[in-house]
C-alpha cells in the first residue's frame, strides 16, 4: 500500500525512498488509511495495535519512517531523518505505563518521540491477520501450499455476521457513546467497531456494525431521531459472506 504524499523510509542500509504524489497528509488521513488496510479489530485481544504516540494536532506527516522495532538507536535515526510518524511493526508499548520519565527505555521513546513530534503507530497482530499479510507470506516459504485460516478473524472489511452492515461518520461527543450504547442493545446486531475518520477537515469517528432485517429497522428509527449527530450513512446489503482473514497458515497439499 503506497500512502499519498509521504515519503517512506524503510531502516536499511539504503533507506528507500519513495517520491510522494503530493506534499504531505494529515496525521488523522493517515492514520485513518492504516486503519483501513488493515482494520486493529484483526489484532489479537491481548495485543496493543494503532495510534500509540500522538502529537498535539495539527500533525502533517510528509516522512513515514518503517521499522521492525523502535529502539532508541532507531528513533535518533528517525530524529535525524526528520520523520513525523514511525510504523514500527512491534508496538513499543505494550504494558500500560505508570509513568513517562528518562527512567526505562521505552519511556524515552515516547519524551524523544513527543518532543520531536513525532507520531508512533503499530499493527503487529492486524497485519499478521490481514488478507495477504505477514501470515500469508511467511507460509510462501513452506513452498506450493492452501491456507486457510485455523482462527478466522473478522473486522468491518471482513463482515461475516448479519445480511446488512449500517457505517456512518459522527462527532465524537457524549451523545455518541450514548448512541452507541443503544445501537449494542439491539437484538441483532454483531461487530460493532468504531474508528478515527477525518471527513471534511474535521475529526470523526466512524461507526460499523452488521445487522439482521428486523435490527436495521431499529437502527434506522434510531439513527432518524438523532440525525444531528451524524452526517453520512451508508447501508450495505451483504450478498455473501466475505473470506475470513488468515490468522494461521498451512496446510500442504
């Protein structure tokens, strides 16, 4: 996936550079594309994936900096090459820090990070599951193979519950949760997910869900007596179940 308007820099011994197709992308376009190629409901429910450093907004990213792991020789390289924003594949984070001090290591990634501003996302277990991601390729070296998933993963690209799945932008408030709230008590309804989206310049977050018949009606009703609250809704009618995403691979012919 090549992202408009940065400029990837991958930690090699010849940084590769691509030429971007515009100047730069908001942090929020950015972040919202990476959640799209790979939606972080594919990630495993003990793994820490997605925006984990974020810098005050506005954030312009015009370097996207790839690497493995960030260690600290690795974000000083980051620093020199003028990086916005590191996807590094294993999140830096993972326990829920107490505090943000010069004491450990991954404490001063995050101060060097925040004080360079610069952005730090991971995706780890959501590229592992993604359709034709890290799992997949790892089992291109088994040879000539089908694999299929051992536990297949589902996200709002994947749906694989309800005939009808219901998306839609709005203001992230309190009505919202509340909105939501009620949208979850809904018989009927499966793999409520919320993102990040950025529509017209603005922050929102966009709203997924699958539904039986009967639950879109409720969603509909719903949705109409708090029309303020959002600005687009799309409903989709699912003709057929989607591929599952690969979470473990192999099984020779």
């Amino acid at each position: 996936m090549l992202l408009r308007g940065t400029r990837l820099l991958c930690r090699s011994t010849s940084p590769l550079r691509l030429r971007p197709s515009r100047a730069a992308m908001n942090l929020g376009e950015l972040v919202t594309a990476l959640n799209e190629f790979a939606p972080p409901a594919l990630a495993e429910s003990w793994d820490n994936v997605g925006l984990l450093v974020e810098p005050s907004p506005p954030h312009v990213v015009s370097t996207l900096f790839l690497t493995n792991d960030l260690t600290e020789e690795v974000m000083e390289e980051a620093v020199q090459k003028k990086a916005e924003l590191i996807l590094s594949y294993h999140p830096p984070i993972f326990t829920p820090l107490k505090r943000v001090t010069w004491g450990t290591w991954k404490e001063r990634l995050v101060v060097r990070a925040l004080e360079h501003r610069i952005g730090i996302y991971s995706p780890h277990t959501a590229y592992d599951a993604v359709r034709h991601g890290v799992n997949n390729w790892l089992a291109k070296g088994l040879g000539a193979c089908t694999s299929v998933p051992l536990h297949p993963s589902t996200a709002p690209s994947y749906p694989t519950e309800g005939p009808h799945r219901v998306e839609f932008c709005a203001d992230s408030t309190e009505q919202l949760e509340t909105l939501l709230s009620k949208i979850k008590d809904i018989q009927g309804i499966s793999s409520v997910t919320t993102l990040p989206a950025r529509v017209e310049g603005e922050e929102q977050t966009r709203v997924s869900l699958n539904c039986s018949q009967k639950a879109l009606l409720e969603v509909v009703a719903l949705l109409s007596k708090n029309s303020s609250l959002y600005h687009k809704t799309e409903i989709l009618l699912l003709q057929k179940v989607m591929n599952a995403c690969f979470t473990c691979v192999s099984r020779l012919p």
